[in-house]
C-alpha cells in the first residue's frame, strides 16, 4: 500500500512538473507574440502559472491596459485602482527593456478631473524614454496636444479614438520622419488646423467628430491608404500623393452653403487624382448633386 501510495505521489509531481516544462519551452519570441494579445491585468494573474513567468511582465515588448477589466460588481470604473495598477506596471518595469507598443484605454465616462492631462503626460513620458514605436491611446478625458505632437514625431504608429485634444496649442503641426501609421477616430481636436508632414507615412485615417471642422493639410509623399470619415474639414490642402492607392472619403456635410462644400470637395478630389481606387460614399457626394439642381 505505502509503495503504491507512494508511486501515486511521485506520477502526480511528474504530471506537474509536465504540465509546467511545455511553458518553459515556448521559445521566447512565440511566447512574446502570443502575450501581445492579452491586457497586463490578466497577464500578472497567469504568471502563477510558471516561476519562469512570475516577473515576466516587467520586460514585455507590448503593455495593454484596458479599463473593461476593472469593472466592479456594479458596473462601475474603480478609477483610483486603475490609477494605482498603471503607475505600478509602469514604475516596476525593468529599465533595461525596452516598450515596442503601449495601449491605454480608459472608460469614456470619467471626468477631466478624475485624469487630469498632466497625469497622462506622465505615463507617456515612461513609455517614450523606452524608445516605444508604437502608441494605442483610446477614452481618455483630455491630452495635452504638445504631447501628442511629440509622440507623433517618435513612434511609427500612433492611433488615437475617442480623445479630447488639451488645447496648449493651436495646431496639431505634424513633422516627423518616423511615422508609418496615423489614426484619428472619433477625436475631440478644437484647433485650428491639422498640419502633417511625414515622408514615410503610408496609412491614415481620420474620423472627424467636430463639425466645426478645421482645416487639414497632408503632406505624405509615401501615403498608399487614405480614409477620411466624419464631418468635412474647412479647408483641405493636399501635398504629393502620387503613390497614393486606396482613397475612401465618407464625409457629412452640415453646412447650408452649398458652394463652399463644393468647393472643398473639388479641392480634395483633386488632391487623390492619383489614386488608383476611390471610392465616395453617397452622402459626401450629395452636396455636389444638390448644387447642380439649385
């Protein structure tokens, strides 16, 4: 009985010692792409799963911080714990690694008050120091627009949803030589205008939320897709996009003035003339119909 009991002990120390080795031989770059996907919050959790993975976190490439996943019974956002878990993820980090991508999303139900800019200057300024290449900022109440003008002239990605520009500037005046990729969806920007100069940049969408729109200026001489959703800009001013092959514009038009947006949209239609593919949608070719019968 004991040397069966005893062999019984020894297969259930074999099984785990199994069940933990095929973690351990995930070869490491797999097991960085496959990490990639999920939020820090239950990222920390797994790490009882393996002693190899108990401090892991603290040199990932990728940090994903999503808000859903601090919901309380009730539904409702534990801000300062949220607060705490990011400060801590972001100050326990191993300095010598560096951040390749950083994603922060926040419940769009918090007040300005509850994350002041100057707080979030602060998380990006971590991130920045690690020579992050590519930024995923969605819900959050207000940013300072110097700050995102800095991230923009450093990483290749940048993609904003849902965020109030803090207007310590009156433009959002893009120059940079890194960016690849740039999205602005359903943004609260209040400026005066949207300057971009980005030689490698070869994707953009921008979404616009404001219909007291500001003027736009892209210059991209790389640009292959161009999307343009939202409510029409005042103005467009459009560089060489002579490499340019997917163009989609889905505007709103609020505007009384019939020959104003036409205009506009001339001057933009002008400025895709080397699109390969574009499409209109209905709606933003429906002032153009209109003037035509009046």
């Amino acid at each position: 009985m004991r040397t069966r009991a005893s062999k019984a002990s020894m297969d259930k120390r074999v099984k785990k010692c199994e069940s933990t080795d095929w973690l351990i031989s995930i070869p490491l770059e797999l097991l960085h792409h496959i990490l990639s996907f999920i939020d820090m919050k239950e990222l920390i959790q797994m790490s009882v799963l393996s002693k190899n993975w108990r401090y892991m976190w603290k040199s990932l490439p990728t940090i994903n911080i999503s808000q859903e996943f601090w919901k309380g019974d009730e539904y409702e956002y534990p801000g300062s714990a949220f607060q705490y878990f990011v400060d801590k993820v972001l100050v326990g980090r191993d300095d010598s690694s560096d951040i390749y991508k950083f994603s922060l999303i926040v419940c769009e139900d918090f007040e300005e008050e509850e994350f002041p800019p100057i707080m979030f200057d602060g998380y990006i300024n971590v991130v920045r120091i690690s020579n992050v290449q590519e930024i995923h900022l969605g819900a959050i109440p207000e940013i300072f627009v110097s700050t995102l003008i800095s991230l923009a002239e450093q990483v290749k990605v940048l993609k904003l949803v849902s965020i109030s520009f803090h207007s310590d500037e009156e433009e959002f005046n893009v120059n940079s030589s890194t960016l690849e990729s740039l999205s602005l969806e359903e943004c609260c920007v209040d400026l005066e205008g949207i300057i971009i100069h980005a030689p490698k940049l070869r994707y953009l969408v921008i979404d616009n939320n404001d219909n007291d729109a500001c003027k736009i200026e892209i210059h991209a001489p790389n640009l292959t897709l161009l999307h343009l959703r939202g409510y029409m800009y005042g103005e467009y001013s459009m560089g060489d996009l002579s490499l340019l092959v997917d163009a989609h514009i889905d505007t709103l038009n609020v505007c009384k003035e019939k020959r104003g947006l036409v205009r506009r949209l001339n001057t933009l239609l002008k400025g895709l003339v080397h699109a390969q593919t574009l499409t209109i949608s209905a709606h933003a070719f429906q002032p153009v119909v209109e003037f035509e019968k009046a």
